[in-house]
C-alpha cells in the first residue's frame, strides 16, 4: 500500500509539472519575456526546463483542472483541486478523492483480488509460531495412516478348536508348578484346578450349585454343600418381635400419646386453629377436659375443612370428663391439623385444660 501511494503521489507531480510547464511557457512568449528561453521542448516526446536542478511549478488559482486527451475541465478525466482537495477521474468515470485518503483492508491478513481488497482471514500466527517452535513435524512420529483390521476368517458365532489353531490362537499353556503340561482349549471344554498328579483336570460343564438354605463349605472338582448347624436351640425375642418355632416376625406396634391445651378466661368466641399438627398418620381414641366452671368445647380434624372429633361437645367442669366413643372424625392423616372450638361458658371460667390422645399408624 505505501509503494501504491507512493506512485501515486510521483504521477500528480508529473502530471502538474507537465502542464505547468506548457502553460508557463505559453505566457512567457506571449509576454515577451525571456523566461521561455529556461525551457527545452522535445517536440514530439516532451518538454523538460532547461536548468539542470529543475523548478518549482505552480498552477495558480483555486479548483483547476489537470485533463487529458481533447477534453477540459469538469467533463474530462485526469486531476483536479476541487475546493483544497486532489481528486482524480479516469475515463469514463466519476471524481473521487484520492490526494490524502487510503483504503485499507479489513483488519487480520489482508487478501487482494487483483482489483480490490478481498475478506482479511483471521491472524493466527501465534499459533504458528508455536507450532514451528516444536521442531520438525516430520520427525515427530506421529500417525498419518492407519489400515482396519482384516481377519483371515470370519465368524459370526464362534470357532472350533481347528479354527482356532488355524489362526495361530494360544492352544496350550504351562502351569508355573508344573514341570511339563498341555492342555486344549475349545468351545465346550475349560480347565479348572490342577490335581494332585499336577496334570490338569478337564471338566465340561459348571459343578452343580447348592440348595436352598445351604452353603459352600468346600470347593473342589465339585462343589460341597452343607447345611447351618444349629448350635443353640434357645431363642429369645426382642422387643416388638414373636418367635414362633425358628420364625421371627417383627409385631405389629400401637404407638400411643397424650397431648393437653391450658388457657384461661374462656370465652364462647375462642376458636383456637392449629392447636396441634400430626407429623404422622394416627386415630384419636380419648378427649379429656377440666375447667373451675363450665365450658363446653370440641376438637376438630382440619384437612382443610374442620370436622368434630364426636358428634357430642365435651363439658369441662370440676368433675374430669373422659370420652372414649367418638363418633365423628377422629382420624388424622400425616399433614392434618387439630383445632379447638369453644361453644359455651358458664359462671365465667376462669381457665380450662382439654387433652386428647392419639394412637400413631405402625
């Protein structure tokens, strides 16, 4: 691009040169001056000033034109100033500016069309320095071919034993505590231990497996099962466990508590919610109550919608009041809430305590 420019900048000062040259000459004729006489005309080629260190050429006013062939001015081609500015037209063409500016590629590795700035490609060359810093590649032994496989027979279930020393296979082998030993291998037969007689013993199928309720207790050519021996005819069930001859069941279990609410100066507008959350699945079996004066209440399940524990509220006075026949919704399930309703006093209590129990899901 700098050579481009460079010849760029060469050609207008020729060009200039060129035409300054015929122009001044021209006026110092017409003039009658003397000035004509520092210019050598090549009639025919060209026109060059006669002093041997050359001259200085100006053309004089604003936004003249430098044009070639037979037209002048705007509609020609060639150069022109056009307001400070050099721009240039070929033929043919339009006027551009081209004095000062410079069309530079995309940024990256520039490529040329020949005619125009081509895509730039990515700079990579760090990754090529590095590359070229390992030395020669060639040298570096690494693959650059490779061929599949090729088996001298196929197979799409097994081989027999002739197969399998046709292709070379291992066949035999020699026992590290044995002095001399060859044995064949095939499909149907495999070796297992070596005797006493330090050969090896051939077997054709898998030593039978023991029954149900027995264990290995040794292993040779076969397999020996025995069954456990009972050395203690004694048991003693745990906790939540029932022994029955050599059975143990785990029993089902009734997991039970009591859960009790205090409060005092009760009134018919208490209604207390959430009183109590079961963590886990359970029945209500028992509501209890006490108060110094009269109070009737109820619990209520509450899964969302509350229901009375039984259908009849309780009455808590001096005499503890105990129900066990609960006729309402006395199951809870994991989740539920219990909650509390007051609905009636009497004598103006002034405290009440109500419990309830609860048998948990085993």
């Amino acid at each position: 691009m700098k050579n481009k420019k460079t010849l760029f900048t060469i050609l207008i000062f020729l060009l200039i040169g060129l035409f300054y040259s015929g122009s001044k000459l021209k006026q110092d004729i017409q003039l009658g001056t003397s000035d004509y006489d520092n210019w050598n005309i090549r009639l025919g080629s060209y026109m060059e000033t006669a002093r041997s260190t050359g001259y200085n050429i100006l053309i004089n006013g604003v936004n003249k034109y430098l044009n070639f062939n037979t037209i002048s001015g705007e509609s020609g081609y060639g150069i022109r100033d056009n307001g400070g500015v050099i721009e240039m037209k070929n033929s043919g063409g339009s006027w551009s500016a081209g004095g000062s500016s410079m069309t530079y590629p995309d940024a990256g590795i520039a490529l040329s069309t020949g005619l125009d700035w081509g895509t730039s490609i990515t700079n990579n060359s760090t990754n090529w320095n590095t590359a070229y810093g390992w030395g020669n590649h060639a040298s570096g032994g690494y693959l650059t071919s490779e061929l599949d496989p090729v088996w001298s027979l196929g197979k799409l279930d097994y081989y027999t034993s002739a197969e399998v020393d046709s292709l070379g296979f291992i066949t035999s082998e020699i026992d590290p505590g044995v002095t001399t030993h060859e044995s064949t291998y095939n499909h149907t037969n495999f070796l297992t231990t070596v005797a006493s007689d330090s050969t090896w013993t051939l077997h054709n199928s898998y030593p039978a497996g023991c029954s149900a309720g027995q264990y290995v207790s040794a292993i040779g050519d076969t397999l020996t099962c025995s069954a456990p021996t009972d050395n203690n005819t004694t048991y003693t069930a745990g906790r939540s466990l029932t022994l029955t001859g050599t059975e143990i069941a785990s029993d089902a279990e009734l997991y039970t508590d009591t859960k009790c609410l205090y409060f005092e100066d009760p009134t018919d507008a208490d209604d207390f919610k959430s009183v109590w959350f079961a963590k886990q699945a359970g029945t209500i079996t028992s509501l209890w109550c006490e108060s110094d004066q009269t109070v009737t209440a109820m619990f209520q399940v509450d899964d969302g919608t509350a229901s009375d524990v039984d259908s009849v509220d309780l009455t808590c006075d001096a005499t503890p009041a105990e129900d066990t026949s609960l006729d309402g919704d006395s199951t809870m399930s994991a989740g539920d809430r219990l909650d509390l309703d007051v609905a009636s006093v009497a004598s103006t209590p002034t405290w009440v305590s109500m419990c309830f129990t609860i048998s948990y899901d085993d």
